[in-house]
C-alpha cells in the first residue's frame, strides 16, 4: 500500500505542487514560444482559517436529471465542470456552468442539478481545515 505523508502546512503544500507541477518544465522567457496555452479559469484572494488545511480532489458524476440533496462541503473551494451542464443554488441564487467553466463554492448549504443531455461531471478542489 502507497503511503502518501501529510502535508502539515500551507507554504510547503503549495511549494510542494508547484515543484511537481512545474519541476520538470524548462525556464522559458515571454518572448519564447512553448506552444503552451495558459488561462487563468479563476483567481481568489482567499484568508485560510487555519495554517493546517486538508485539501481534496473529488470527482463527482452527475447522472442524467439528477438532483443532490440540500448539503455542504468541508470546506470551500474552486469547483471546475468536465462535462455536461450543472446548475448550482447557493445563498438562494441559482447560476448554470457548462463544460469548462470554473466556479467557486463557499462550503454553505446549496444544492446541485444535472440539466444537460447527459451525464455530468465535476471536479471539486475542498480546502478544509484539518480536524
């Protein structure tokens, strides 16, 4: 079995996933091109509510016309949508995101439903202080 060892702080969770996200990519200067494609989907100022904060990657299948129950997360977060179209109500507001689209969850009590043509997926990035 893999054991993969907690990450106790902040700084060193994300100087840990730059390394792995960027540790084998070469320096490259703005005028050279790399054929990469880089956009920012969403950025937040965000105030952890503590140094020590457990952070997962959930990926969730939405059957077709499916509607969760009224819940909550463990923390907030940025929500990206793979697939299909999921409309969200949270603080009594509804908006509808599509395939592609980035949206940010509070971790308040809200609810979700699958209105496209087929199954939707979504991945949900949770920070949650550690209990």
């Amino acid at each position: 079995m893999l054991k993969i060892p907690t990450i106790k702080s902040t700084g060193c969770m994300l100087a840990t996933l730059a390394a792995l996200s960027f540790g084998n990519i070469p320096t490259v200067s703005a005028q050279q091109k790399t054929g990469l494609d880089r956009t920012v989907l969403l950025e937040k100022k965000l105030e952890l509510p503590s140094p020590n904060i457990d952070t997962k990657i959930i990926r969730v299948a939405f059957p077709l016309g499916f509607k969760t129950p009224w819940h909550t997360h463990q923390g907030p977060g940025p929500r990206y949508v793979v697939k299909g179209t999921l409309k969200v109500v949270e603080h009594g507001k509804a908006a509808t995101y599509s395939a592609g689209e980035v949206f940010w969850e509070t971790g308040e009590l809200m609810s979700v439903e699958n209105v496209g043509d087929d199954t939707a997926e979504l991945i949900i990035f949770e920070l949650a202080p550690v209990k």
